[in-house]
C-alpha cells in the first residue's frame, strides 16, 4: 500500500480503510478511533469507540453508559487490521491523544487538537517522528503568540482580586479550560470558585483523575439574593444573556480564549477583559511541532488551514487541506 492512502478523506471524515476505522469521524460509523472528548471529536451513534485510557470516563460522560467505548493506555500498540496504533499524549485537555498510525515502513500521526504550553491537568505534548502529519490549524496565524500561562493565571487573579464590588464572571469552555484555570490559579490561592452547573460533572471527573484544582461551590446552591460581590463565577459561554446571569448584577465579564489575542476581539463581543489563553497549539508550537516530527507531508485541519498550507508550500513542503473548515473559536479553545 502507498503510504498516501493510508489515511483517506470521506463524507464521514478521515478512514483508515487497512485498519477498518475512521478518526474522529463527523458522522455516526462502525469503528471511532477518538482523539478526546470534545463534541466536535466524539461523534455519537458509532458502532465502537477507541480512545486512550485517561479520556474514558469524559467519553461516557458525553457519549452514555451504554456507549461501547475501550481505553488503551498512552503507548500500548493495538493490531487494526492490517496497522499497528498507538495513542500518545496531546496535552489538550485531559485525555486528549494523538493517534499514531504504523503501515509497513510508512507512519501517519494525526494529532487531533493539542498544545505545546504547560498545563497541570493534563500530560505534556509527545513529539512523534513520522513520514505524514496531520495537524490542526486553529490558530495558525503569527499573530497567535501565547504569553506563559502562569502570567496569565496572574492576570486572572489580579483581575478577580480588583473587582471587589462586583462579581467577576469568566466564561470559558467547559471542558478543559475551566479545569485549567482551576488548577492554575490553585498555585496563586486557595479561594474557592463559584461554578455555573454545565462545568460541575467535568470538573469532578478531573478531581477523580487526580487533578487538583481549587475548590468550586455551586451557584444554584446559593441562597437566593446572595451577593456575589468579589467572587469568581466560571461559566459557560452558553450562559451569556441567559437569565441565570440575574444572579450576578452589574458583573464584571471576561473570557479566556485565544481569540483574544486578536486586536478588538474583546470590544467587539462586549467583554471588560479577555485572557489569551488557549488549549490548541500557537503559531510558533505549530512550525516547531512540525519540524519535530520530521514529516515530509503535512495535512491541515481546522481553522486556517489555508494559510498553513499557503506557508509550507512556500517553503517547499508537501502540503493540503483536509476535512471541515472549523471555526477558529472551537469547542475546548
């Protein structure tokens, strides 16, 4: 087999036909091999799932019990078919994997969504040598920088620590960047966090992971006309405008997103702050990564994907656009 068929763009999105699975398909199929647990990557209704091991309980979470989901641990080989696949660690959010995949002498990584920052609730990113990669391209644009993310824990405390009068109310994903933010601002405090109730079941899977994280009080448990005044409140971005946010008063708002780095993004959707924090991979995570992984062939996914391509081809690498143009604002950013 030619190594430029081993993985193969389909309506249903990328199949391995040799191994008898797709990677994180868009549409129900017999066999999922899934990245993580965000919506956009764990498809409901496939006949099975494979994933790795620490991304288990988050995919019954979100799939079901009934759901027919086995986890492998980071590292161990599986026999699919005619290909050997391993599942590597992404540093995305917890449990996200690259997907390795052996053919002969020919290897593919797909690496799903991941990162090169450190992130305490997850493993780091697991450079991989192969012939073929294919990367996400959510932010692959060099104006996408990110600072350290302990300077912006930093940012986030000071923040919440100078709105005395007022409640703070950061909205952010619900899984994986709550959690980050918990744990990174478990280093700086330990005052506890007031959570809208879309963010409790993760954050306890977290907790049962092992992941420590500041300790977070429900708001629908707080006695009615209780002053929020110097708290923090997480919450989903789903919760913006909704009436939940009476609670809160004349709050200040923030979110925690990459998007933030770009110039006006704030202004334009009515935020009084926004942290440029991000759990997918910056411009220049993105050329090093690819250089790490010494492929001779990239595939794009996500976001700007064009540009990406547009930037090796210039540079002389091999190089295309697979998949849905997502949006640069994904789930889990």
């Amino acid at each position: 087999m030619s190594v430029d068929e081993l993985l193969a763009e389909k309506p249903e999105g990328l199949q391995c036909a040799v191994g008898g699975f797709h990677v994180d398909p868009r549409l129900p199929v017999p066999f999922a091999v899934v990245t993580h647990a965000h919506a956009d990557h764990a498809t409901p209704g496939c006949g099975q799932y494979l994933c790795a091991a620490p991304s288990l309980p988050l995919l019954r979470h979100r799939l079901g019990g009934e759901a027919p989901i086995e986890g492998v641990p980071y590292g161990e080989q599986r026999a699919l078919g005619e290909v050997r696949l391993s599942f590597h660690p992404a540093g995305h959010v917890l449990g996200s994997a690259q997907v390795r995949i052996e053919h002969d002498s020919s290897v593919w990584v797909a690496t799903g969504d991941y990162k090169r920052e450190p992130d305490p609730t997850c493993p780091p990113f697991e450079p991989l040598p192969c012939d073929v990669l294919v990367t996400e391209a959510s932010y692959a644009l060099p104006i996408f920088r990110w600072d350290d993310p302990r300077e912006v824990m930093g940012d986030i405390l000071r923040w919440w620590q100078g709105s005395s009068s007022r409640a703070s109310l950061l909205f952010c994903y619900v899984l994986g960047k709550a959690q980050r933010i918990l744990a990174g601002l478990a280093d700086l405090t330990d005052r506890p966090v007031y959570v809208h109730g879309a963010l409790e079941p993760m954050t306890r899977l977290y907790r049962e992971a092992g992941v420590r994280m500041l300790p977070t009080l429900p708001v629908a448990e707080t006695r009615k006309g209780r002053s929020f005044a110097g708290e923090l409140v997480l919450a989903p971005i789903t919760a913006r405008g909704s009436t939940w946010m009476r609670r809160f008063g004349d709050a200040e708002s923030a979110f925690a997103s990459g998007s933030m780095r770009i110039r006006g993004q704030r202004r334009r959707r009515s935020f009084d702050r926004g942290f440029a924090l991000s759990d997918h991979v910056d411009w220049p995570g993105l050329l090093r990564t690819i250089e790490e992984s010494g492929a001779r062939r990239v595939l794009a996914t996500h976001g700007y994907r064009e540009a990406l391509v547009r930037f090796l081809t210039d540079r002389g690498t091999e190089a295309a656009a697979v998949g849905l143009a997502h949006p640069t604002d994904p789930e889990g950013d």
